[in-house]
C-alpha cells in the first residue's frame, strides 16, 4: 500500500511547523504531504512572538532549538505604564527559569517564520495556491485553488489562520448538512486593530532596554480620549518590536479606530475575504499610515523621543496592520478535514498531538479511523486551547479594554493581587506540554554526587543531598512512562540513578515515550 497523502493548507508558522514534526516521522511510518501557501512570495509579517517554557521540549526534539536560542532573548517581565509616565505595574515571568528550567522566550516573528522554512524541503511548498473550494468523499479529499488546479489527499490540515479559507469550506459544508453549531456559525466581530513591526537596529544609548541579557516587555496604556496599547519588546541585534493597538466602536463611544461595524465584523462561515492582514503593499496603506500619524508624536516613556521615532526606523516592509478578536470553536474537523490553532505555541502543540496520532494510523485510511482519529485529537487538545483563549481574552481585556472598569482591574491585578496568584495564572500555559512520542531525545541536567529519581504522577524528581549547581533538588516532567539513564521507572516507582560523573558535569539523560503504554 502507498503512503497517506496530506495537504497542509498554509505555509505560516502553524503549517510549517506540522511539517517539520512530519519530516520527523520514522521511515515504515513517513507519509507524502504537501503544502498550499496562497502568497506568491513567502514574506512573513508580524513584530515579536514569545513562546512559554512548555515549547521549549518540543523544539529541541525538533532539532531547531539552537538556531531558535540564537534569535530570542529570554524575558521576565512585563512592566507598564500609564501614557504620562506614571508606573502601573509589572508582571513576574522571571521565575520560570527556576521552576521549568527556562525562560519563556522572545524573538522576531519574520525570523522564526525563517527558521522553520529552511528545515522543510522546497519541493514541498507550492506558493501562489489560494484554496477557493474544498471537496471531500469516503475516497479522499481535494483543494480546488483559484488558478484552476485540484490537489488531492487523503488528509487535509487546516493551518492557514483563525481566518482560513480550509476552515470556511468545511463550515459550509457543516452548515449545509445541519451538523455545525451555533456558535460557531455567530459572525465574528473584528474590534481589536494592532499596527506592528521590527525595526532596524538601535542605539543603545537611545533604547537602554536593549542593553538587558533578559527582556522586559514595556507596555504604555493611553488615555481615554483616544484609547490605545503601545508594546515594545527588546529583540537580538538592537532591535525593538513594536506594537500599536486598541479596540474599534468602544461601548463608550472612546475608540482606538473608527472602522464601522460593517467594516469591523466577519463571518468565519461566509466571509468573502478570508485574509483579514495587510501590509504596506496593499489597499489597507491609507489606514497603516493614519494610524502611524495618529501616534508619531506622542512621547515614548521608555525611550528615547516619540513613537513616531520608532516607525521611521522601522523599515516599510516590516510594517503590517492586523485585526482579531479571540474566539473559540467547538468544531475542530469534519469528514477528512481537521483545523490547527492559530496561536503560535498552541498550533504546536495541536501540532504535536495531530502528529502522535498519525503516527499509529494506516495508509489510506477511511473515513470512520479519520473520525475517530480527529475526536481524539479534539479531546486531548480542545480544554487546553479552551484555557488559553480564556486567558488571552483576559489579557487582551487589561490591556486593550479603556473603560474606567478595565482601569480599576489593572492597578488591582498588577499591584495587589499575590505573587503566588499571578503565579498560579501563568502556570496553566505550562501545564500541558505535548511532545513526539515516536522521538528519540535527550533532556541534559546537572547531577549530584549520588541522585536519585522518583516517578510520581508522570513527574521524574531528581533530588539530592548534594547538587551544587542546580541548588537543592530539581525537577522536570516527562511524559509517561520515562527510561531514565537505562533504568525504567514506573509511575508511582523510584529508581536509583547510577551517574559516574562528578557535581556541577551536566549529563544526557536519553529518554523514549511510547505513547501507547503508561509505563514501561
């Protein structure tokens, strides 16, 4: 029997990152895939990207961790103030290095977009394919493209956007048959607008923020009456990300853009433009450049003269205008069709847990294994994706949201809510950590003169009398059912670990996870 057949629609960080985890795939297991971009050139847009320590296991079983540590910068914290200068507050993320080993992570968007390309051959990415249809039957699936080409596949992964055109084609269908919700069926209404870029590299002098080894995020909070979020985020090589955004048709008649309703809602179904992004280039520029003006003299509090300072040492290209609002689906797939998040730490891990699944499915499958395949898939990632929307929508609120009520949050969430509090919050981004069962990898620590592991909850403590490197005892989580240096340890069992090395010699540990087993 030949290799399942995939289409992977969309050559953004979402899809190229599920083809960089299905070029990973042993070789009795590889499958044929191919990817859709509807771009004519691949030119990735966007300011920074941060990702939670939780990635980080991923990326390195990928093989991609040294080249993406070259181009981010660790961060700890958010600091905030108000238009005139006044502090608001500060959010610790510092105490991730301690409690996950890492930092969570900053980096240019265009930059990881880079990364992830130059790890999928060429030949697998076919530019200039905007997907106008889709068609799918107990045989296989097809993407009908504006140019008059059909694909087919025996699989088709939706990763091109919260606004994907894969994603409207099978609510269509869903809808025509009478088997989509509600909800998800409800227009969208587009009311956050963010104008961001990268700019060229910065005086030091000018920007002291791009002198720190670990970042702080700097967020300025405007006034009401022309209520906005400005970002700026230290970045490799002198350079700072930047945003501009706030929310349009504000209940109080305050608004960051004056776009219309109409203007401002979609509907994932019926949308007729499915690409809700510009750029300099396109007919969205009046309104780039509108908004840049409408900020360019306003006095930067963190740095060195205006905003306006910062977009003219911004290059054109580098510059883009988004609009999005978060919202959930209940509807993940339908026939053999399936969606990945758009997030980008969330699409890995949808990512990883689509790949795991493939791993174990036949060639040619029908159409019930494809069912099956895609609810398990859906239950294993739709409460943490439910979680993270939640949570993004919360943030968005403290940030975006001007309304005198947001204001009280803030100066309660940033200056009286307890540490562990604000802890507890952040830690449900790193509480779900999918990885690759089917990949070899090596996690390296710092062993004590005589360690030992325990296995509890499908946690691995390493604990020592002595351990002067990493102070105490550290620990870090793997997925079920670990080997560790040989030993096989079950959850609940201990183990001792025999490590002829001396203190402060970091070692590998190899580790393989067989998804199929809870224990070995």
């Amino acid at each position: 029997m030949g290799r399942t057949k995939i289409l992977i629609a969309g050559a953004g960080i979402s899809g190229l990152a599920i083809a960089i985890m299905l070029e990973r795939l042993p070789e009795d297991k590889k499958v044929d895939y191919l990817i859709l971009e509807r771009s004519v050139m691949m030119s990735a847009m966007g300011s920074a990207v941060s990702l939670q320590t939780a990635v980080i296991p991923l990326l390195k079983q990928l093989g991609i961790w040294p080249e993406i540590e070259r181009i981010s910068k660790p961060m700890s914290h958010f600091c905030i103030k108000r238009a005139d200068g006044s502090e608001l507050g500060t959010v610790d993320y510092a105490y991730g290095d301690s409690e996950y080993s890492y930092y969570g992570i900053v980096m240019a968007r265009p930059e990881l977009h880079s990364i992830l390309m130059s790890h999928v051959p060429s030949s697998k990415i076919i530019l200039g394919k905007r997907i106008v249809a889709t068609s799918q039957d107990d045989i296989g699936v097809s993407c009908h493209c504006a140019d008059s080409t059909i694909y087919h596949a025996d699989i088709l992964i939706g990763a091109d956007g919260a606004y994907s055109a894969v994603r409207q084609a099978l609510y269509k269908d869903l809808w025509a048959h009478g088997n989509l919700p509600r909800q998800d069926i409800t227009p969208v209404k587009l009311d956050q607008v963010v104008v961001v870029g990268v700019t060229e590299p910065l005086s030091p002098a000018d920007y002291p923020m791009l002198k720190e080894d670990v970042c702080q995020f700097r967020i300025v909070l405007g006034g009401h009456d022309r209520p906005y979020t400005m970002w700026m985020v230290p970045l490799t090589n002198n350079r700072l990300g930047w945003s501009i955004g706030g929310r349009s048709n504000a209940s109080d008649g305050s608004s960051f853009w004056s776009e219309s309703q109409e203007e401002a809602t979609d509907s994932y179904a019926f949308a007729n433009d499915s690409n809700r992004n510009a750029d300099w280039s396109e007919a969205e520029t009046e309104s780039i450049e509108e908004i840049c003006s409408q900020m360019r003299s306003k006095r930067n509090p963190f740095g060195f003269g205006t905003y306006g300072d910062l977009i003219d040492k911004t290059p054109r290209h580098m510059i883009s205008k988004v609009m999005f609002e978060e919202k959930g689906f209940r509807t993940w797939y339908g026939g053999r069709t399936v969606l990945i998040g758009d997030g980008v730490a969330n699409a890995m891990f949808d990512g990883a847990c689509l790949v795991n699944l493939i791993h174990d499915l036949s060639s040619q499958p029908t159409m019930d294994e494809l069912g099956d395949l895609f609810q398990t898939y859906f239950e294993r990632r739709y409460p943490a994706a439910r979680i993270a929307i939640e949570g993004s929508s919360q943030f968005s609120r403290l940030f975006h949201d001007q309304a005198q009520v947001e204001e009280d949050g803030r100066v309660v969430m940033y200056n009286s809510i307890p540490r562990w509090l604000q802890r507890w919050t952040l830690d449900s981004n790193n509480k779900v950590d999918p990885t690759l069962d089917f990949v070899l990898t090596k996690m390296s620590f710092a062993p004590s003169i005589q360690p030992f592991a325990t296995v509890q909850d499908e946690t691995v403590h390493f604990d020592a009398d002595e351990q002067p490197t990493l102070g105490g005892s550290h620990r870090h989580s793997f997925p079920p059912g670990t080997a560790v240096s040989g030993t096989a340890v079950g959850v609940g069992g201990e183990a001792t670990v025999p490590l002829a090395h001396s203190p402060s010699v970091p070692v590998d540990i190899p580790h393989y996870v067989s998804h199929n087993s809870r224990s070995f």
